[in-house]
C-alpha cells in the first residue's frame, strides 16, 4: 500500500501547490521540493523493499548466474534514472534535452547488455551445432 501513500502525498501537495502559487508563487517551488523529496524518500524504501526481494529471489534460482543478474538490475536502474532526469528535464521545458537523455540512457543499457547478447548468442550457437 506505499503506493497509496505517495500518491496521497502527491495528490495533497499538488493541491496545496496551485492554492500556494495563486497566493504566494515564490514559495511554490519550496513546497514542490520538499513534496519531491517525501515522495522520494517513500520511493526508496519502496525500492529496497522490491531489492531485497529481488536478491532472494536471485539466490534460489539457478536460472541465470549472478553477472547476469547484476545486469539486469543495472539496466533497472539506468532505466528509472534516465526516465527520472528526462521528466525532470521535460518540466523545465527543455523536451530536446529530456530527448537527448534517454537515448543515452538506452544507448548504456544496449551497451551494457552485449554480455547477455553474446551469452545468448554462444547458447543458440551451440544448440545449431547439435542439431
């Protein structure tokens, strides 16, 4: 239930936002910050939750070996990361840049997976060399 949590938290302080910014528009951006940084700091905890489900879930399989694994969750997070910047860089207007951004995002992922892609390869390849 976290996310009804930031949700409602989101949903209270944009609320209170449009009312701050018809009254006191220099202490808007304050409340969007500080409203930013609860939401976050719920984000994380939500994250270490999903991680350290991940990693059991990683040590009782043998379905992928562990740098496999490690892949995948940095590709995870490269993903969100790219996504949170090129949001962050779409408010402030500039959609060019928040372009810009997750084509570098997924040109690391594509980079960072040709391990798994070469793994994948080899796999296929011996298979074909059985047949």
């Amino acid at each position: 239930m976290e996310w009804a949590r930031i949700g409602g938290i989101a949903v209270v302080g944009l609320t209170a936002l449009l009312i701050l910014r018809a009254y006191m528009p220099e202490w808007a951006p304050l409340l969007r910050m500080a409203v930013t940084v609860v939401s976050l700091g719920l984000t994380l905890s939500l994250a270490a939750t999903v991680l350290a489900y991940v990693t059991e879930l990683v040590s009782a399989t043998d379905a992928l070996d562990g740098e496999s694994w490690v892949i995948l969750l940095k590709g995870l997070g490269i993903a969100i990361l790219t996504e949170a910047a090129a949001a962050v860089c779409r408010d402030s207007g500039e959609g060019g840049l928040a372009t810009w951004v997750e084509t570098a995002g997924k040109l690391e992922i594509l980079l960072l997976s040709f391990p798994l892609i070469r793994t994948v390869m080899d796999a296929v390849a011996d298979m074909l060399d059985m047949v």
